[in-house]
C-alpha cells in the first residue's frame, strides 16, 4: 500500500544549525501519526515540509506517492494544513469563508453546501456560523479552520497543536472528527508537546528529539521501551533528554 506520508532522510537546515536530521517515517492511510518532542526539536519545521511549505536541504517528502519536489501540485492536493496559529478572515463569517473556500476549491455549489452543513454539525458550529470571525474564541477559529480545511476531502491532513487552548467540549469534538477521518481511511497527521493528547488519540506515537527521532511505534510498542514502573512520561522524558545518546529506537510498523 502507497504510505499516505513519506519522509525519506529529510534534513532542514536553517544556516549552519540542523533542525531536522536525516527523517525517515512513513504514515499509512487510515492512521492518526501523534508527532511529539519538547520545544523545538523539529515538529514544526517538519510538519512544514510534509505540507509543502518549506523545502528540505537533502532527502524526499512523498504525499500519497507524490514527491513534494517533482510534484508539489499533486501531492498538495492530497493534503490541507492547519497551523497552529491559523488565519482567518475577519470580516468575513464562518459561513461566508467556508463559501470563499470552496470556490477556491472550485467544488461545485451543491457539493459545496452539503459538505459545509455536514461540517457545521459535526463541529457543532451552528451558533456562531453567520458571525464575522474577527470576534471568535480560539476554539471558534479552530473549528472554523479545521471545517475550511476539510471541504476538499483531503486525503491527509496535517495539523499543528491542534488541541491547544481549547475548552474540555471541544477537545471532545476536535478529537472525534480526527477519529472519524481516520476511519473514513483517511490520515491525520498531527503535532503536540501534550503526551495525553497522543495516548489518547494517536495509533501511532513518534518522538522526535533535536530533530532526529528518538522512537516511533504504538503506545504498546512505545511501553514496551519501558524500564521497571516507568511510565509513558518517564519514557518521553528519558528519550528527549539533552543527555541522551543518538541512538534510534525505531519499532516495526
Ligand atoms: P515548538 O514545540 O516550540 O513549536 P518545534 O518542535 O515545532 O518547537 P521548530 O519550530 O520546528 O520546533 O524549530 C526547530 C528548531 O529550529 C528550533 O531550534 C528553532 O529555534 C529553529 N528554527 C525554526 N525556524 C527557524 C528559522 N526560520 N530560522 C532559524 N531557526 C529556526
């Protein structure tokens, strides 16, 4: 099966400091990939470059099969990004940029209206769809997103911090979209420093750590590295410590 995402020895640097050191990783369709580490060691800079946004130094991101740097077209169409600062127009409503969105997708009108009612419900955005977006909670404006982000049917999505901020009830909803794409098939790729987030939602867990992954595998597998009574934090902790050797424990997928 064609990996949904493929990193093949990705380096990025920013002058002579490497931020992201000779990846490789592969996603399968249908799966939730949590991507974790502490501050700065990568996340944002690779997922970046899986969304096209920035170029590697050396090696390949493939999206469904598609090289980024031969096929950027092709291989962006598969996916949508969300920052983890989004932009929104503020003088436009929900509705109104859900519209904008789907006309730069060209989707046809009819489409276009059944899948951002589809959308509103399951993100429960029916109370605040036809307000300007300029007054909008950070839990508004991530739905508004995540909806804006969704009306292609993306084959993958790529999505940073994507719980940060938000109130107990929209953590639930965010979470149970994710989970949903993921069993419609599709992948979900996302970044957290929030352990909890990816044992609760992720199939598979890698950890990345001053840019090089530190291990990669289920939660089971990622247990499984577990010294007596030690638990998932302390492995975390142990695997981005500074102290660390460079060794990678990368698990059978
Ligand atoms: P955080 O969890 O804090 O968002 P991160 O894991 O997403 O961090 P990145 O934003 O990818 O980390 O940054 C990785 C490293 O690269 C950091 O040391 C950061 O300071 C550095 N870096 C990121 N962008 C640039 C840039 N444009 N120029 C120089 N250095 C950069």
């Amino acid at each position: 099966m064609t990996p949904a995402i493929e990193l093949c020895h990705v380096t990025k640097r920013y002058g002579r400091f490497t931020a992201v050191d000779r990846l490789a990783l592969e996603v399968r369709p249908g799966e939730m990939f949590a991507f974790l580490g502490p501050n700065g060691a990568g996340k944002t800079t690779t997922i970046k470059m899986i969304a096209g946004l920035l170029r590697p130094d050396e090696g390949t991101v493939r999206v469904c099969g598609h090289p980024m740097d031969h096929d950027g077209r092709q291989a962006r169409m598969m996916l949508s990004y969300v920052p983890d600062e989004p932009f929104l127009y503020e003088k436009l409503t929900a509705r109104e940029f859900l519209e904008f969105v789907a006309r730069m997708y060209r989707l046809p009108p009819q489409t276009a209206r059944s899948r951002i009612d589809r959308l509103v419900a399951r993100l429960d955005m029916g109370s605040f769809l036809d307000q300007l977006t300029e007054g909008f909670s950070h839990g508004m404006k991530q739905r508004t997103v995540l909806a804006a982000a969704l009306l292609h049917e993306p084959a993958v999505l790529v999505i940073d911090e994507p719980m940060v901020g938000l109130d107990p009830r929209t953590v639930r909803t965010v979470k149970e979209l994710l989970t949903g794409i993921t069993r419609e098939g599709r992948t979900v790729f996302m970044s957290t420093h929030t352990l909890e987030v990816a044992e609760a939602v992720a199939d598979r867990i890698g950890i990345i750590r001053r840019g090089r992954l530190a291990a990669a595998g289920t939660l089971a597998q990622l247990r499984s590295l577990a010294a007596a009574n030690e638990s998932l934090e302390d492995i975390f902790l142990r695997l981005t410590a500074d102290e660390q050797d460079e060794a990678v424990e990368t698990l059978p997928a």
